[in-house]
C-alpha cells in the first residue's frame, strides 16, 4: 500500500478500455504550516492595526499594508499548494482519452508530457530550512500534460505527483495509447 504522502495510479484494464486511479500526493505538512504561521505572523498584527483607529498614523498603514502583501502571497502559497490535489479518473479506449467529463479522440490527441518544477536551492541558515520545506513541498508538483494536433494549449490530466509517478504513468498511457498519440 502506497503512503498517503506520496502520488500513485493504479491501472485495471476493462472490456475495452483501460483506466487509471491517480491520487496526487497530500500537500507537504510543514509547507502547509510555514504559510499559515506566516500569514498568522503578520495578518493578525495588520488586523489590530485596521481595527484600533488610533493607529491609524501613516507609518502604522504603511505596515499594515505591507503585511497584508504578506498575508496575500501566504495565502497564494496555500491555494497553489493545494491546486490539482484531487484524485483524477482516465480513460483510453477505442474512442480516446476521457477525463473529468471531457473526451477527446485519438486524431486531436499528440503527445503527452511531464511538467516538473526545478527544485529550490539555498546554502545556510533558516534559507537553508525554507529550501528544504520548499523542495519537499516541488517534489509532488509534477503534472501530467496532453498535447493536441491542431496546437490547442495543453490540459493538465493530473497534478500533484511525483516526478517519477508522472513519468511512470505517461509511459504505462503511452505503451496503451493508440500509436502516433
């Protein structure tokens, strides 16, 4: 049994057909944490500030202001953490691909790929711990992209793998896909 931290996809081939299951990984815990303390941290302070009308001095919203920008990009970090983090269901058949309700056929599908982030570097210090939380928290954002013939942007068909899962799972499509897709 896979972790619950990690992606995986199971295949079952049906009359026909052949489905995969995929499970994004769960969000990174510390990520999860550092970007609720860091809006925590600053939002709070921003808040007593907005709502006491004798710190209402200039310098005072100046800062205010600026831990809202903070609290704006945690909560970004939050939101983007948690995107594409839903089990997903696809289907190759003689028909096409299916996948959240949306069907292609095998003459609009091309290729497919893997889009992973680079992972973060820092030497030292507290950056060196917010490069390691960071890295942990890339490492299951690869996503699974379908590529179409007539040059459409690509979808997203999964997200929130590992790197190697997302690999693993393109070539397990590729090796049932219809050749030339």
């Amino acid at each position: 049994m896979p972790r619950p931290d990690t992606s995986h996809f199971t295949t079952r081939a049906e009359a026909g057909a052949t489905t995969y299951h995929i499970r994004p990984a769960r969000p990174d815990l510390a990520f999860l944490a550092a970007a609720v303390l860091l809006g925590g941290l600053f939002g709070l302070p921003a808040l007593a500030v907005l709502l006491d009308p004798r710190r209402h001095d200039p310098l005072s919203l100046a800062a205010a202001g600026c831990a809202a920008l903070i609290l704006l990009l945690a909560a970004w970090a939050l939101r983007r953490a948690l995107r594409g983090r839903r089990s997903v269901l696809l289907r190759l058949d003689a028909a096409g691909l299916t996948a959240d309700g949306r069907h292609w056929p095998w003459a609009a599908l091309a290729g497919r790929s893997v889009e992973a982030p680079a992972p973060v570097v820092a030497t030292g210090g507290l950056h060196e711990l917010a490069a390691t939380i960071a890295t942990r928290q890339r490492a299951a954002e690869a996503r699974l992209m379908q590529h179409f013939a007539d040059g459409t942007p690509p979808v997203v068909l999964a997200a929130g793998l590992d790197a190697a899962v997302a690999e693993r799972l393109r070539a397990a499509m590729d090796a049932v896909a219809r050749p030339g897709t």
